[in-house]
C-alpha cells in the first residue's frame, strides 16, 4: 500500500515554472527585475547583512541601505527582513556606542517610514518583536 501511494506520488505530471528570459545590461524592466537581480543591487544587499551581523559595521550598513533605497525605491528585493535587521542593528547600535541618541534617532525615522507605507514596506510582527 504504501508503494502505491509512492508511485502516484512519483506519475505526477510535472510541474515547470517559466522565467523570463534575462534582459540585456543596458536594458530595465520591472517584471524582469523581480526574478534577475542585477549584481550591484545583490552586492549590496550582501554588504548590509554582513555589517549588521553582529553589529560590525552599522554605520556602513546605514550608508548602503540608505543608498539602495533611494536608487531603487519600491524594490522587492527590499524586503521586510531586510528592513528589521537594519532595524534591529540601529537599535544594537544605540546600546553599544556613545553616539546612542543619533541611532535612536534613526531607528524611529525607519520604523515611521515603514508604519507610514514610504517604501511600500509594511511592519511585521518581527518589527514589533524588535
């Protein structure tokens, strides 16, 4: 019985997801943006995660993601998560550092712009955990 179950596990029909094909360098699109991420955009969503990751660099976490939100506002590849773990590094930042009014400070200005819907990013029950 159980062998039965496998092989009509096993005769499904299959199912393929169609991407669109990658547009060239020069060329933008919206649609084709949400599946082929351009490197620099990769490249820089990688260094903010390594600078908040134990709070090693947050200064230079801040000046990345400042920088990727204004050149690409609106951007699913700035997500929630991403959101939160900049989030919670200012907050860290604010404990760690002398300069804990500034981080505050930026802290509150995030959390506002996310209640208030500026970048399309709505707070989740992990912003409010934070």
């Amino acid at each position: 019985e159980m062998f039965d179950e496998m092989r009509g596990f096993l005769n499904r029909p299959k199912q393929y997801t169609l991407l669109p094909t990658p547009l060239p360098q020069d060329a933008k699109s919206q649609h084709n943006d949400l599946f082929f991420i351009d490197t620099p955009t990769q490249d820089s969503v990688a260094i903010i995660n390594a600078c908040v990751h134990n709070l090693h660099d947050v200064p230079r976490a801040k000046q990345v993601f400042d920088l990727l939100r204004s050149q690409r506002m609106h951007d699913p590849i700035l997500s929630i998560n991403i959101y939160n773990s900049v989030l919670k590094a200012y907050i860290g930042e604010a404990l760690e550092v002398q300069k804990t009014d500034m981080w505050i400070e930026n802290a509150c200005a995030l959390y506002e712009a996310m209640e208030e819907g500026h970048d399309r990013v709505a707070p989740s029950a992990g912003t409010y955990a934070i």
